[in-house]
C-alpha cells in the first residue's frame, strides 16, 4: 500500500514529507525502544512510537523505514523536523 493512501484512511497529520507520499510500504512496526526497533523493524515500515527527539530520524533512516507516526497527539521537536526535512523522511500524527 502506498503511504498516502494511509494518510488518507487513518486520518494523519503530516508534520514533514508531503511531497513523499508515494513511498510504498510494506509492514508496520509499533516500539519505543530504539534498540528494539533497530533489531526488529524492517525496509518500508512504518514505525509507529512516542518517542519525539531527533534520533528517531536517524533510526528510520538507518532501517530506511517509509514513514514514521508519531501517537496521541504527540508534536515532533523542532530538531526532529529539520532533521526529517533534511534527510526526506515523513513525519506523520494521531490524534
């Protein structure tokens, strides 16, 4: 499935990306350990965290993950989205 199908279904704030919607993805990983999401996330995955700081990126890039959502409202720091922005990397919400 195409990510901007799933922005479109599940209704997400797209905090940074919305020019990489056509990122295909392949699965979905829910953790907010980074160890944890380093050894058992796959290519394409959406990783879904709380986790706000900027060495989300690094790890979504470090997996090549499609996208990372971020939960419960939760907003990205400032140096997460300029960091996302330089390494085009979408950064979605929920509510």
């Amino acid at each position: 499935m195409k990510l901007d199908e799933i922005i479109k279904k599940l209704k997400l704030k797209v905090f940074c990306g919305e020019k990489l919607n056509q990122f295909q993805v392949k699965g979905a990983y829910t953790s907010d350990l980074l160890s944890d999401v380093m050894a058992n996330s796959r290519e394409n995955d959406l990783w879904v965290t709380m986790q706000i700081h900027p060495n989300i990126i690094a790890v979504a890039g470090l997996k090549n993950h499609a996208a990372i959502i971020l939960v419960n409202g939760r907003q990205p720091e400032k140096d997460t989205l300029s960091k996302a922005k330089k390494e085009n990397r979408p950064v979605l919400g929920t509510e």
